[in-house]
C-alpha cells in the first residue's frame, strides 16, 4: 500500500470492501514505478530508507517477521533474505494482484516468504506471533481510527519484546525544494508515535532521513517502538 502508483479502487472485488484503507492493484507496473522514481528522482533514498528500516529492527536469524501492507514484497523478500532459512516471514496486503506479484517474485527467488491478501484492521494471525512487524509507505493512507485500529492488531501479533518498526514519509507541509511538489501523502511522525504508544507499545522513538538536495524524495522518518 505505498503512495507511488495511482490508487485503484474495484468494488467487484471483495477484498477492498474489508479495508478503509486504500488499496493499490498495479502488479508489476507498480515494481516499475518504484525503481523508476528511486532511480530518475529519489537518488536511491527510497532504497536507503528501506535498508535502515531493516537495520533498525534488528534481525536475527530465524525471526518470525510480519510486513503489513507489503505491496508487491520488496521489503519482504529482502527481509528474508536477512532472517535466513531458519526465519519465516509473511507479507499482507488488501490487493489482489499486489499479492500475485509478490509471490511471483518469491517463486522466481526460490525463497519460502508467504504473502497473503489480509487488512490492517483484522490480521490474520493469532497473538504473539511475531518479532518484528514492518509497516512502510502505508500509514498515511489510513484514516485517524484506523490507524488505532491496526496498531492496536499489530500490539495484538507481537510478541512480548517484540519491535514494531514504521517508516512513512513526511507531510507535505515539512516539504522543500523539489520534494515540496511530489505528490504522495505522508505522515507527522509525533503524531504516529502518540497513536503507538496508545497501543501499548513502549520504548518509542523516531528518527529522519532527510531529503537530499535536488531530489525529489520527500524525505522520511522511522517509528521504533517495543511490546512490553
């Protein structure tokens, strides 16, 4: 559920009647989009943020891990590729054909991560079972409520000691430069971090990644935060 493709919305397709998120079905146009817009205008700051989202949360080999709203599995699969083979990962995400890319990408990878068609407001795991949760480039498409919602359902997956790691970019208003006209949402990260520790998770910190000078990444923070 990331901010670079054009939002599509099928009322024919069950999935989307769960969400009050927006839902993103573009396969692997939405991949093209993706590495174009690091490539020609984010200077590689869209890979640089994925790889600090990874850094932060702190991996260990054979981690259960959980990436809500995956899209079509980048971060996923290079999860997997960090927690090895003794690790599982899965990847949510309300699209239909997100999902299909993704796992597409796992088959052709030969690695085993599991990707499914689930929301945010209902996960489709029973409690504690994850160490880490990743949620990146969705938070600003949700509603205040329902942001509540799915990080109370986050809180509910994790494991007591587990981390919860988000990564969102910046609201418009914090934009400069090139970055000021690109046209995705973002979120404040004070305000993210108040709605995590009403979840219960405790620990919480944040951290930027600044937009480079003529680029048009409009920059980026992180939520660290712990289930007690």
């Amino acid at each position: 559920m990331h901010a670079f493709a054009r939002h599509h919305h099928d009322p024919s397709d069950a999935t989307t009647l769960k969400t009050k998120g927006l839902v993103l079905n573009q396969s692997w146009r939405y991949d093209l989009t993706l590495w174009y817009s690091d490539m020609f205008l984010f200077r590689g700051q869209l890979r640089q943020m994925w790889r600090r989202a990874v850094t932060l949360a702190g991996l260990q080999p054979g981690a259960q891990v959980l990436d809500v709203g995956c899209g079509t599995g980048t971060l996923a699969l290079e999860v997997q590729r960090t927690v090895g083979t003794t690790g599982h990962v899965c990847g949510i995400d309300p699209g239909t054909q997100q999902i299909a890319r993704a796992r597409a990408k796992a088959t052709q990878r030969h690695l085993p991560t599991d990707f499914q068609v689930g929301v945010i407001e209902q996960i489709p795991f029973p409690d504690q079972t994850f160490d880490v949760v990743f949620s990146t480039l969705m938070m600003h498409h949700l509603g205040q409520n329902l942001k509540r919602q799915g990080l109370a359902e986050i809180a509910r997956v994790l494991k007591p000691g587990g981390r919860l790691i988000i990564a969102d970019f910046k609201r418009k208003q914090e934009r400069q430069g090139r970055a000021a006209h690109f046209h995705a949402g973002g979120s404040s990260m004070t305000d993210l971090a108040i709605l995590v520790q009403a979840a219960g998770l405790t620990q919480v910190t944040t951290e930027d990644l600044p937009a480079l000078r003529f680029s048009a990444f409009p920059g980026a923070g992180f939520i660290c935060a712990c289930k007690s």
